[in-house]
C-alpha cells in the first residue's frame, strides 16, 4: 500500500488524500523509474496530454496498492502503463476484472479519470459523457467494444481463454442491466480545489439518472497539493 495515502468515504464519494503529498510523489516517481519512463526534457514539453496521462497513471496505482489490489485483475490501461507518451490514446482509462470461484461472483470495474490543476472543478462534468458513450450510437465506444481488447488480451496474452465468455457476460444490453459493472468515475485535482466532494456528488447523480444503480457507482477525489507543478516535476523526471 501507498503509506502515506489515506482513503475516506462520504457516501459514495471516496476522499485519497496523502499526509504528505511529496511522498506519494515519490512513490509514483519510483514508479516511473522502475518502468524506464522517458521523462520530459523540459516543463514547456508536458502538455495536457501528459498530465492526463499521469492523472491515469496515479489512480491506477492508488488503485493496485488500495481498493483494487488482487485478485482483481489489472487490463492493459489506455495510457496509465505510458503516461509520459506524447497522445493519449482512446479506450477504458482503467479496467479491472474479477474472477471469482464461481461465475456469479465475477465483476469488471470501470474507471473513467479527468485531471485538472486549476481550482475550476468544471472538467468534471466530461466523466458522465465518457460512461455515456457506453450505450451510445457509436459501436466504437460500446461497452463490447470496449472489452474486446480486454478479451484478447486474456486470451491470447494470458492464455486463459475459458475466461472469455465470461468477461463477455459482464455487459448487458443497458445500464440498468449491468448488475456486475462498477463503475469508477475518478477527479484527480489541486487540493487547494474548492468542494470536490459536492462536485464528485453531482457527477455520480449524473450517472446514476442515465440508468446506472446508485449503489455500483463510486467517485474518487484525488487531491494532491501544487498539482500542475508536481505533475511537470514528475514528467521530467524531479522529487
């Protein structure tokens, strides 16, 4: 676990906090030194695209040493495994799968990120719209379509392809009908932010009106002080 991580939850809100921050920026650097990150030559290089890209990197790492630790199993994410890359690429921010003993107890979780510096908690409002896009009219962004590489991957790079049908058997025709889907959606934002837990409020009422179960829906507020330049300090590889 991340030592210095504290996890409080507010209902439905989950509160990671770090006392100190400087030493859950460590962690993440050591992180990405132990990957052979290629850092950023300079601060004018980290784009939004990278910041993103490290705002997926720290919650799946908040997520592997805390809530979604094994035996749940971590899919090959969008960008978190290359954060300091150049374009962010399309997919699930962060999947997760669990297989239980019996079929009945498997689940995915699905985690959206959006990370901002600023103080404007605005970019918040862009989570719904990446779950809606679940059971939109483009097929590229379905739910199917979205564990397919999930699905490749278990059978082809896992080499566990009796576990495919029942990957597949986690989507179901709406929201309403995804009993075993979780959903995640995760701010990672400047602590000095004001009323993160009522925005994160409003995003999950969100969710939940487009016919998700209230009770599969969690939302994650992840402060760090000094965001925008700890993310640079990271990117270039500085404590």
């Amino acid at each position: 676990m991340i030592a210095s991580v504290v996890r409080e939850s507010h209902a439905g809100v989950v509160l990671w906090r770090s006392q100190p921050c400087q030493a859950a920026h460590d962690f993440f650097l050591d992180k990405l030194q132990e990957h052979r990150a290629l850092f950023v030559e300079s601060a004018t290089n980290v784009t939004n695209q990278i910041r993103g890209n490290l705002g997926e990197f720290i919650s799946f790492w908040i997520g592997l040493e805390h809530d979604h630790s094994p035996p749940l199993r971590p899919f090959k994410p969008a960008n978190a495994f290359q954060p300091l890359g150049r374009q962010s690429r399309a997919g699930l921010d962060l999947l997760w799968v669990f297989f239980g003993d019996d079929q009945a107890d498997d689940y995915a979780v699905l985690q959206e990120v959006k990370t901002t510096g600023g103080p404007d908690l605005s970019y918040a409002d862009q989570l719904p719209i990446d779950y809606d896009k679940l059971f939109g009219t483009d097929p590229h962004f379905s739910l199917h379509t979205r564990l397919l590489e999930a699905k490749n991957e278990l059978e082809f790079v896992h080499r566990e392809p009796l576990l495919v049908p029942r990957l597949t058997q986690l989507a179901g025709a709406t929201p309403g009908a995804c009993s075993k889907i979780r959903l995640v959606p995760t701010l990672v934002h400047d602590e000095a932010a004001d009323d993160d837990e009522g925005v994160l409020q409003a995003v999950r009422a969100t969710i939940v009106g487009g016919g998700w179960e209230d009770q599969h829906v969690e939302a994650w507020s992840i402060a760090l002080d000094d965001l925008s330049d700890r993310l640079s300090r990271l990117a270039m590889g500085y404590p």
